[in-house]
C-alpha cells in the first residue's frame, strides 16, 4: 500500500507490466454446426500407391492431403479456439521518459579564426616569364633525353610545331634503325642461345604443316584383300608349312654339325685309333642326314604340288 500510495502522489497509477498484449475475447461463442471431430485436411480417396513404391527405402506410403469436403458446408472443422482481442490493460514494460542532459557539451573542437596566409588572385593570367620547367618522370629506361619545349594556349599550333620537328625526326631515325631481321640477329650475337628458339620456331610449323597434309600411308592386307577381292591363303596352312620348313632346317643343321664333327674326328685323328665300329657309326649316321633330307624335299615337292592343284582349281 505504500508503494501504490507513493506512486499515486509522484502522478502515475499502479499497472501490470507483464500483462500480455492479447487476451481471448470473452464475448466469443462457437458457431452452430462446428464440426469438432472432424479434421480439415484428409487423405485423397482417389489416390493409388505408385509401383515402384518400395516401403523400405521409401517408408509407409501417405496418401496426399485434400480439404475435407464436409467442412465445406459447416462453418468449420477441428477443434474450436475462441479468437484473440486486445488487452485494454496492457501497456507494455515501463520506462523513464528522457530529457535533456544539462552537463552536456559535446566534443570539443577549436574554434574557427581568419586564415593570415589566405588570398585570392583576382588576375590568374597575369603570370610571372618562366625560366625554368621541371618534369617529374618514373621509368625503368635509362637514358631518356628533351631538347625542346613549347608552351601554347591552342592545340593547333603544338600539333603544327610538333609535325614540322618532331615528325620529321622521328621519320629519320625510324629509317636509320635496323629492321626486324636486323634486330634479331643483334640479339642472338649477344644471346647465342636465342639461334635454338629461332630454328625450333621456323622448323616446328613446317613439320606440322607436312605431318598432317602428307600424312604417311600404310597400307592395311586385309583392305586390299576387300577392295581386290583377291585370294587369301589359310592362315593355318601358312602356319603349318613354316613349321615344316623350321623343322627341315633344324634337321640341316644337325646333318651338318654331324658331318662337320665327323671330319674334325677323323681329320685330327690317327688311323689306328680310329676303329671299324667308329667308321661305321659315323656312315650310319651319314645315310640317316641323306635319308632325312630327301623326305624333306620329297615332301616340300608334294606340298608344293597341292598348293599348285588347288591354285588351278579356283
């Protein structure tokens, strides 16, 4: 009671500062025919399952929600709440009015005084005779030299004057300069490795140009074979026939080590220590190499034969 007393004489009335700003309205009743058990929402009758729904990797299958066609009659559906209104006695959290601070002053700056050094030339073109100019420049190029000046109010007339000197200057010494050749030669006596890139520049483009206009062209047996239509021998055949011929040759080499051993043997070799029995191996094996090697021709000659028989038949 104090506490209201006291702010009742310092001029304000005692609140709630925790009140809400809304509060239900009293005064609302439910509309007849509310349906309170009925949802809002409901699950479309008409919709079917797609087939390649898979329950475990895609959870239970919902239908999709459709408003409920009951409500559409009825004033509304689901569970009622009485709607919100405004809290006449809500007057938020109080706060302090402001007022202006009699200690303040702000932040100090100096004051403003004439300036002693300030004058304005009311004659700018009444200018002092120049005996000098000064050019301020930032180059990485050494040795960069001016003769002459000029100083106009007219673009015409340093246009002129720079057409009848300087052009003419420029005109001389671009004349007197080597050209591109020139230059590149210069540079490579003083960077004799500057010749490699020179040549690899001229000969690259060139081998290029001839790798991809006269490409080389190796013929391919099999396109002959389509576009001749001539004949193609088996290639078993030919695979049979170099075995032989390997095999014939194996044999030859053999028959001549023999031969050539069979010499040495009796070349280095008295004729008392060589006996009946060794003369004897050594003509054996002699008729086997002879043997040996007419088969071989006997059947080169017969396969030689075939090959002409079934030439003539096609």
């Amino acid at each position: 009671m104090l506490l209201q007393l006291q702010l009742q004489n310092k001029g304000s009335s005692f609140r709630d500062e925790d009140a809400p700003a809304k509060i239900i309205d009293p005064t609302a009743v439910k509309p007849e025919g509310w349906l309170d058990d009925a949802a809002e929402y409901i699950g479309d009758p008409s919709a079917e399952k797609p087939e390649d729904w898979d329950e475990e990797m895609d959870g239970e299958w919902e239908a999709p929600q459709i408003p409920n066609p009951e409500c559409e009659t009825a004033p509304g559906c689901g569970v009622w709440e009485p709607p919100m209104m405004s809290n006449p006695n809500y007057k938020g959290k109080w706060k302090s009015p402001m007022i202006d601070n009699p200690n303040y002053q702000g932040v100090w700056t100096p004051r403003k005084i004439q300036n002693p050094n300030y004058f304005e030339d009311f004659h700018p073109y009444k200018m002092t005779p120049i005996v000098a100019i000064g050019l301020e420049l930032w180059s990485m190029t050494s040795d960069i030299l001016f003769d002459n000046f000029i100083i106009c109010a007219e673009r015409k007339v340093s246009d002129q004057w720079a057409a009848d000197g300087w052009a003419l200057k420029k005109m001389v010494a671009t004349a007197n300069e080597p050209g591109v050749l020139g230059q590149l030669t210069t540079a490579a006596e003083e960077r004799p490795w500057l010749w490699i890139i020179y040549i690899l520049t001229a000969v690259l483009p060139l081998g290029l140009i001839v790798l991809f206009c006269w490409p080389s062209k190796k013929s391919d047996p099999a396109a002959e074979y389509k576009k001749t239509d001539a004949v193609q021998p088996d290639v078993k055949e030919e695979q049979e026939e170099e075995e032989e011929q390997e095999e014939v040759m194996d044999e030859k080499k053999e028959c001549n080590n023999l031969k050539k051993e069979a010499e040495d043997e009796k070349a280095s070799g008295d004729d008392e220590n060589i006996g009946d029995g060794s003369q004897e191996e050594v003509m054996d094996e002699k008729k086997e190499c002879n043997n040996l090697k007419k088969e071989a021709e006997d059947e080169k000659a017969s396969g030689d034969d075939e090959n002409i028989g079934d030439g003539s038949q096609e």
